[in-house]
C-alpha cells in the first residue's frame, strides 16, 4: 500500500470521569474543513469527547463519522445533544446542526477557551485559507483579515510537498528547522509555482531539509505578511491544522520578536470547541 506522506495521523477521545447522564447542557460543534472535519462534545461547557478525521468523498458522511466517533462507546447518541452548531468551508453537510456559525467567531471563541483570556489575536492556519483575527477583551472580534491569493501558502500546498518529497507531513517542520541557516524562500505568489521550485532545488544540490527550509520560510513569510496587515498584540494564539507544523509557527514567531501561546488542546479543533461553545450560548439565550 502506498504511504500517504501528506496525512496528519487521525485522533478520537471521549471522556471517561464524566457522567453524562448528569449534565445539564450537552452542546456540540462540528467544523467541516476542504480536507478535514473535527467535532468536539461538550458537557456543562467541558469537553467531554473530541474527533478529527480526514474527509471522505462524502462531507455529509464525514461530518456524521466525527460526530459518532467524538462521542464514542459512552451510550449518547446525536439526539441526546441538545443544540449542534456546525461551522467550516462545508458546514452546511452538518445537517443534524440547529445552526451554523462563521468561522472566525467560531475560532475566536475557541481560542479563548483553548489559550486563556490573554488572546487578542488568533490565525487560523487552514487547509485553503490564513485567516488573522483580532478581538476585544471582552470575548468579540474587532477585525480580522485573510490572505488574498488562491491557496498560497496553506495547508494544502504542503500537503502536496510531502508527498512530492515522499517526508511524513508530521516531520517536515523540524527537518527544515535541522539548517544551519534559512537558504533564500521559494515563490511566495503561487503554491504551484513554489513546488516545482523546491523541487528543483533538490535537482541543484540542496539537502532535503535546506529545501524544506526554503518551502517553509517561504510560508512563513506570505502568513507574517497577512498577519503585519491587523497590527497584531503580543498574545497570540495559532489554531488550524498548520499550527502544528514547528517549521512555520517558529519562522512567524522570529520575525515577529514574540512567541506563541500553548495549549493542551490541539490548535485543530478550535473552530469545533468554539462551535460547541457557542451553542451553549444558543441554549441560555432560548
């Protein structure tokens, strides 16, 4: 069987101290991304179980398999839920949802959750999109802004280097980061473009992890820009799937002189934790 080099490894968990039974408010959120989808279960505002799985051809089936795993052997079913807020590029294949949420509340309000209050700003780092979000202190988005060129330096396109480079997308950030220096960045205008460059600088000489090096800074770079354009405070927190990538949050943290907040949770469920968070608020408002 070929090996999948581009695929984050998938990850399920429900909660086993917590008796649902006994919960006053059960809420849920579902984030269907291009190429992910992550629901996270919620009981009295605590997580109680959590899935993020990589889609299939059918969102809709994907959207319910997240569901079903996030709430896993602990007897509840979907009905037992009391309001789903679905949220995403194809939230509306979450068709058990009471309602539907734009992402950037969705990931401002996870992240509050995820990072603490302290959270001024929040970049999402997504599979097609860099979204840059700045809020209030008092939990509302003041301006947020996103990147402007097709799917330029997301996720997408390093999903397609690591399988162009046969290097586990898990292992790519700290390759590039195994340089003695940054070599100069590929073509920032196009993912396309930026591919055949790196890989043409494997035919050059350059040792794998200098061309990772040259990939990422090159990302890097095009999501500091994005981020420079919202003046930016010094707590800032990264959720999306492209958080966890160490060769682009560490290149972002040097140019900008600071470093990230962490979290236990992971940054790609964010827009999941602040979609179930939301619907608790749904329900205290009805």
């Amino acid at each position: 069987m070929t090996q999948e080099y581009w695929k984050w490894p998938e990850s399920n968990w429900t909660a086993t101290d917590i008796d649902w039974k006994k919960a006053k408010t059960i809420t849920a959120g579902v984030d269907i991304g291009s190429n992910s989808s992550q629901a996270v279960v919620m009981c009295d505002n605590q997580p109680f179980g959590y899935a993020s799985l990589h889609n299939g051809p059918d969102y809709r089936a994907s959207a319910q398999t997240a569901m079903e795993q996030a709430l896993g052997k602990s007897g509840m079913k979907i009905k037992d839920v009391k309001y789903i807020v679905g949220t995403g590029w194809g939230s509306r294949n979450v068709t058990f949802a009471e309602k539907t949420i734009d992402e950037i509340s969705c990931h401002a309000k996870g992240a509050r959750f995820m990072y603490g209050p302290a959270v001024r700003t929040v970049v999402d780092l997504g599979a097609q999109t860099c979204k840059v979000i700045r809020l209030y202190s008092w939990d509302k988005v003041r301006d947020f802004q996103m990147n402007d060129k097709c799917a330029d330096g997301m996720g997408r396109s390093i999903e397609v280097m690591a399988d162009l480079m046969q290097v586990p997308i898990k292992e790519m950030g700290e390759k590039s980061l195994a340089v003695e220096k940054d070599p100069e960045p590929v073509s920032t205008t196009c993912y396309a473009f930026a591919n055949t460059e790196a890989i043409g600088l494997l035919r050059e000489g350059y040792s794998e992890n200098q061309v990772l090096a040259a990939y990422l800074f090159a990302i890097a770079w095009r999501i500091h820009s994005t981020i420079g354009r919202i003046q930016p405070e010094k707590e800032i927190a990264f959720t999306g799937g492209l958080a966890k990538n160490p060769g682009i949050v560490k290149r972002i943290e040097k140019a900008m002189g600071m470093t990230a907040l962490t979290s236990e949770y992971d940054p790609q469920l964010a827009g999941a934790i602040g979609a179930a968070l939301l619907a608790e608020a749904m329900v205290e408002k009805a």
